[in-house]
C-alpha cells in the first residue's frame, strides 16, 4: 500500500470519528459525557487536519 491510499484511508477512517463524535457530543450536551466528546472531536479535528497537511504535501492527486 503506498503513501497516496494510506493517508486516504487514515483520513475516511478519522473523518468518521470526528462526525461519530460530534454526534455524540450532541446527543449529550450540558453533560460531563458530552464535554468529553466535544473535546475528542476537537482533538480529532486537529489530528485530521495535519494528516491533510501530509497528504498535500507527499501526495499528488
């Protein structure tokens, strides 16, 4: 598997996650349970925008 399809399948993979969690987040707002999904979603956030970074970067589409 090269660089290409294995930061395509990191980001689907993480994108997910972050809708997963934001749904969560949601669903259990003005709760400690939402807050710590808000926080996750945040830092899942983050976590797929520096796997766009490499992607742009190392990848050429």
């Amino acid at each position: 598997m090269g660089t290409t399809e294995m930061l395509q399948r990191a980001l689907t993979y993480e994108e997910a996650l972050l809708r997963n969690y934001q749904t969560y987040a949601a669903q259990a707002s003005s709760t400690e349970i939402g807050t710590l999904f808000q926080e996750l979603a945040q830092d899942k956030a983050a976590q797929i925008e520096r796997l766009k970074a490499m992607f742009n970067r190392y990848c050429k589409t």
